[in-house]
C-alpha cells in the first residue's frame, strides 16, 4: 500500500505468496476475493505458537496460561479491527458456520406471523441460514432485489420488504460478486424504522480486506468477517452486540462458560490462527502509522491504514474501469462507471465474448493470472442476472498489493482473448 513504486514494493515484499512464479514469470494474484495472501508476520505468529505455546486453555501451566494470553489479545485484536468491545467478538472457523449457529439461535425467537429479509445480492452464507431458521420457525421470508443495470441494492425493494413484522434484516456490506458497497447505515435506518426490534445481520467478508469497519457507526446488531480475506489465517469473526449475545441462548456443550463471548465458541478454537489473526490487524496498524498516525492507538491505526487502502484501490478500480471499456467483448457486471469508482470494490465480474467464464479463467491461470470463475456462492446474484445457468462470470479481483503492472498485464490478456 503506497503513495510511491518504493513503497509499494516494500509492501509485496511482506507477503511471501507474491514471489510464485510461473512459465518464468511472476504470477499475478487477482483472486483476493476468494482468499488474500497471508502477510509475513501472520506466518512467523502462527509457526511460533506451534513451536513454543501449543496448549489448550484454562490450565494450570505455562504454556495453557500463554494460550489464554493469546486469545486475549486476538479479542483485542478484533476489536480494534471491528470497533467494538472485546467481549463482543466471537471466533469460530469460517463466516459460515457463525452464521449458522447464531441463525439457530435467534431461529429460536421467531414463529409463524414473523418476517426474515433477505437479499439477492449476497453471498449464500448470509441467506440459506436464515432461510434455515425461517423455515424451521414457520417465518415467511421476503426478498430484496437488486438493481441489473449496476448491481446496487434495490432500495424501494427493500423498504417494500420491511414491515412491522420484520424480525431480521440479513445484507451484504460488499458484494463478493460485484464488488458493489452497500450503504448500510441507510438499511439500518429503514429497518429500524418499519421494526425497532428487527436484528441487522452485516457480511462484511468482503467489505473487510477494502474498508474500515466500525460496526456502532453501522448501527448493525452482528457482522461476520473471515480473516483469510484480509491478510490472515483462515479463521471467521462475528461481532455481535453485547446485550444480543447476553441474550440469546446459543447451542453449546453444558461445561462450555455461560457468559462472555467463550459460550457461542463450541469446542476447541484455532489458537495458532488467533496469534496470527492480531499480528493481521498489527500489519494493517502498520500501514496506517506508515501514514502519520500515531502509534499508540491500534484501533485509530487500522482505519488510517484502511482508509490509505481504499485510497490505493479506488485508483485502481478507476483505471481498469477506464481501460476494460474500450475491449470490445468484454462485459462489465455491476457499476461500471468509473466516476463511481468509490461506490464499488476492485473487484470485477465480468463476460468475455461467448467464452464459457471456465474456460477464459483457465486461459488466464496457464498465464499465470489467477482469478476465479462460476457463481463464488453468491447464488442468488447470479441466478438475477441470468448468468448461472451458462457458468456464472470470471471474477477479476484486486487488493493492496495489486501493481498498475499487474492490471495492464491482465487487461492486455482480455485483449488476447475477447
């Protein structure tokens, strides 16, 4: 992340996954939406544990009283990182299964006359849980379209979705499809509005890796990010608000704590991948006080360094917008124009002529540019625009690593091919 070529360098150099190369080349990673590489410090806090802490918690020796420190400071950690308490992070091994088991719970609140909202442009971890529950309550569940011409949530269809009988509000803070920003706090607003008890589910898994989150500004009740998607260990966070996780009951095993956060972990957690989860949010301090903030505060660290990310990456999502219209054959789906680069992340769906989406991203991959192809489990999105049946989109994703070198070398390939 970089103001100049030399500092930009200097960031690549942290991620060691970078260095791949292919066919005497190097590899251009443009997959991030489906997994960042992992930065150098996340690595070496993983193998140490492994070497020196490796113990379960709660015991009366040394190396379980360092495993408690650990996920101490990995609560810190996800707190400076989400900007809420420490005791209102959970850890658990992906987005999904969260999602799953805190849906189980409030499913338990709901009943026949109640409402779920979901939305089509999510990914599936935040729709067929709460599909889940409501079925299993006998809850109607309402939809939110989106938007085909830029792929932007539909807001009249939203409010048209809300009722007094609103009970949950599941949306995407990012589509990991589109890369389209949803205006959350404005969801919030109108769901607050038609039911003030309703519960506002954030996937912020995309939106993580390209913007600072703070989840009271949100004004949401939970959200869902995976630190594999931003620098770090494959490993899910939910924040949830504390007076919500007080109060729901989650299903767990009767020795497991009672209060706390410790009650929605079920069993033994990823210690290693917690030591590595607080040195991924230290590197994003980093890149902040790399910016003049000052050191001592992490939380005010982190939104500088993400607030220099989206910086970095609105310029890139600008000029390939600029540059991928002028490739006749080459179809962009979701916001297009480059005046709204802010509106979107660098991440692109796109068509290339009638290529199937697999075949063009494994023309690309023997190229050594990775990027993904098919639906990317946003489901919903695909099955909108009407691209699921004949293999979904390629996807095009960028991050802070990603060069203008890499870009052109991408663009001059889709040129190749279309």
């Amino acid at each position: 992340m970089a103001a100049t070529a030399q500092d930009l360098a200097t960031t690549r150099a942290r991620f060691p996954g970078l260095g791949r190369i292919q066919d005497g080349r190097p590899c251009v990673f443009a997959d991030a939406p489906g997994g960042t590489q992992a930065v150098d410090t996340a690595i070496e806090a993983m193998a140490d544990y492994l070497r020196r802490s490796n113990a379960n918690r709660g015991g009366a020796f040394a190396t379980s009283e360092e495993t408690d420190r650990v996920v101490g400071e990995a609560r810190r950690a996800g707190a400076d990182l989400l900007g809420c308490g420490p005791e209102e992070v959970v850890f658990g091994p992906n987005m999904t299964t969260l999602c799953f088991a805190f849906s189980r719970s409030v499913g338990r609140t709901l009943g026949p006359g109640d409402e779920v909202v979901v939305t089509m442009l999510d990914h599936d971890a935040n729709i067929s849980p709460w599909l889940l529950a409501a079925r299993d309550a006998g809850t109607e569940v309402r939809w939110v379209d989106i938007r085909g011409e830029d792929g932007t949530l539909d807001l009249g269809s939203l409010q048209e979705a809300l009722s007094e009988r609103t009970r949950v509000v599941a949306v995407t803070a990012a589509s990991n499809a589109l890369g389209t920003v949803t205006p959350i706090r404005e969801v919030v607003r109108r769901a607050r509005s038609a039911s003030p008890e309703a519960i506002v589910v954030a996937d912020a898994v995309h939106l993580a890796p390209h913007r600072a989150i703070d989840v009271r500004e949100m004004g949401v009740d939970a959200l869902f990010c995976s630190a594999y998607k931003f620098f770090g260990p494959h490993l899910g966070l939910m924040f949830g608000r504390r007076e919500l996780l007080e109060r729901l009951e989650p299903y767990k095993v009767r020795p497991a704590p009672d209060a706390g956060p410790d009650r929605w972990e079920t069993g033994t957690q990823d210690h290693e991948g917690l030591a590595a989860l607080a040195a991924t949010v230290d590197y994003l301090a980093d890149v902040g006080r790399g910016f003049g903030e000052p050191g001592g505060d992490r939380r005010a660290a982190v939104t500088a360094g993400m607030e220099a990310i989206r910086a970095y990456e609105e310029d890139l999502t600008r000029r390939f917008l600029e540059e991928v219209a002028g490739i006749a054959g080459v179809r962009v789906y979701g916001i297009a124009d480059p005046d709204r680069a802010g509106e979107r992340t660098p991440t692109f769906a796109i068509r290339v002529g009638d290529h199937p989406p697999r075949e063009v991203a494994g023309e690309l991959g023997r190229r050594g540019i990775f990027v993904w192809d098919g639906n990317y489990y946003a489901l919903a999105v695909m099955e909108r625009l009407g691209l699921e049946e004949s293999g979904g989109a390629v996807r095009i994703g960028f991050c802070h690593y990603n060069t203008d070198a890499e870009l052109d070398r991408v663009l001059r390939t889709l040129r190749d091919l279309a």
